[in-house]
C-alpha cells in the first residue's frame, strides 16, 4: 500500500539478512558470539560481537523515490518492515519448535514458512543483490517501456529511472523468494535435525551464508539443504532415498562447518573461540577462506 511521506520519518536502515533470532543461538551469557573475518587493512581478527551487530547492512533493501509524487511512494523500509520483518517473526516461531520438538511436529503452514525463510536467506544477501544489480541498465529500459505513457500528469523526463530499476529489483527478489514450487518441493522432502551431545567438545559453526546447497556444490536442482540451528543441532533436507542413512548423515554432519565457511561472504559466526577440533579443522578452514591473495595468512588478534 502506498503510504504519505509522513510515514517516512523513521524508517529502519538496519536491514539483517542474517536475522537475530537465528544468530542468538551462538551467544553466551554475555549475549554475543565470537566472529572471525577480516579488517580493512587484511588481518585477520577473531572478536566477540552482540548478534545486533552482525549480519546486516543498512539500507540493503531500502526503496527510493521514483520522482512522480512523494505520496506514490512506498516508504523506504516498506520491504524490510512490511516483508522481511514478518517473514523472521513468523521464522522465529517455527525455529523454536524445530529445536525443541524435531521436524516431526511441525505442520504443513509451519514447513511451508520455514522453506520460505530457508530460500529469503539465499536470495536477500549482498552478494544476491550485486548480482541483480549487474542487470539494472537492462532492467531501466524495460521500465521505461512498460511504464504508462501518462500517470498522473508526471513528467516522465524528470523520472529517476535508477530508483525505478532498483525498485523492481527488489520486488523481484520477493518474488523470487515467494516462488511457490520451490517452496513445495523444499516442505515436501525429508527433514531431519542432527544432534550432537552437550558435553561434547564438537559444535557447528554458521556464517553470513548460513545455508549450504547441494552439499556445497550449489546448482539446480536442489536435492540437499543443510543449515545448523544452534552450535549443537543440524537441520538436514534431503530426498527420501537409503542413500541417506545415518552413516552419510553423519559425514555430512562433520562436512557442514568446513562447507558453511568456505562459503562465507565475510564473516563466520560462532559459539566459542574458533579452534581445530579432532575431527574438524575449523580454524584451518577459516584461515584458508580468508587468506591473503599472496598466499600468507596473517594470525588472528
């Protein structure tokens, strides 16, 4: 709904395409998580950060002004308020149940609004949205040849064809997210969650790309989702097929922290300072996704 420019007093820039609920898992009692990345300057660094301060750009869904009348447009947080924010409530109750109760008990409506927030979390992120960007000149000429000859009296002259782009951009990218068979064909495979036990050294790692396709392969079509939940559960989508027995499962389980970080835009999340483990090496393949493009990786402060 259009909304008047009364409206836009406040808006919400911070924009988290990793929501807080998910990363709160990963907090202690001093309600934050340890991150590990890069700093401007290339070094490494391992702090410890609160899950608001994590996992968001501003603006990065923020609608602009089309230049035809303040009152046509939508509010700059219309898509982060009015859809992403909804979305991660209603996310956030299923993600309760599923790490209580197992996938078992969850219903149709509750699997469909999980595999919807599963596929907003690979399409909202900066990365998705720079590559969306590299088609805006094509997309501005098809917006000014589907765009009415006459609204309102505006001149057309004076419109600001980027902001209109940028606009369907993002209305595209919920409609890519919203894709109804894509949703089916996630609720509809087999889920599980592994766990491991609490008084076990192991934990699960996640990411600023906290959701591996296909293994790590990524492509079409997708037959495997993996995701964890907390530093100790495991969500695992996959086809109901035996090649999928406890022994696979188990491996993927051991695969899934190596995968989540290699496959991290800048930063990877977790519960405690990052170490190699017995089976995993997780500081090993942190190093290895952030080292220097020479080849030397300088030691985390």
């Amino acid at each position: 709904m259009r909304q008047e420019s009364l409206w836009h007093s406040n808006p919400a820039r911070r924009h988290h395409f990793i929501p807080r609920f998910y990363l709160r898992a990963w907090c202690g009692e001093q309600r934050q998580l340890w991150v590990y990345g890069r700093n401007r300057v290339g070094k490494l660094f391992l702090k410890r950060r609160p899950d608001k301060a994590v996992g968001y750009v501003e603006d990065l869904y923020a609608l602009r002004p089309e230049g035809v009348h303040p009152a046509l447009d939508y509010a700059p947080d219309a898509i982060e308020r009015d859809f992403f924010s909804r979305l991660d409530n209603d996310a956030a109750v299923v993600y309760a149940n599923l790490v209580a109760n197992g996938p078992t008990v969850l219903s149709k409506e509750e699997r469909q609004t999980w595999a919807l927030f599963l596929n907003s979390l690979l399409e909202r992120n900066p990365r998705r949205l720079d590559e969306l960007r590299k088609v805006l000149p094509e997309t501005i000429e098809e917006s000014k040849q589907q765009w009415p000859s006459s609204r309102l009296g505006a001149d057309l002259e004076s419109m600001d064809w980027n902001a209109v782009a940028h606009n369907n951009m993002l209305s595209a990218l919920v409609a890519y997210i919203e894709n109804p068979e894509f949703i089916e064909h996630i609720s509809a495979m087999e889920w599980r969650v592994l766990c491991l036990r609490q008084d076990s050294e192991d934990h699960f790692l996640t990411s600023d790309s906290p959701l591996v396709v296909n293994g790590g392969l990524s492509g079409a079509p997708v037959k495997l989702l993996s995701i964890a939940l907390t530093p100790k559960h495991l969500l695992v989508i996959h086809p109901a097929v035996p090649e999928f027995d406890f022994e696979f499962l188990g491996k993927l389980a051991m695969m899934h922290g190596f995968q989540v970080t290699k496959q991290a835009g800048k930063h990877v999340f977790s519960s405690r300072e990052i170490r190699n483990g017995k089976y995993v090496k997780y500081l090993k393949g942190a190093e290895e996704l952030f080292a220097n493009r020479d080849g030397q990786t300088k030691s985390p402060t």
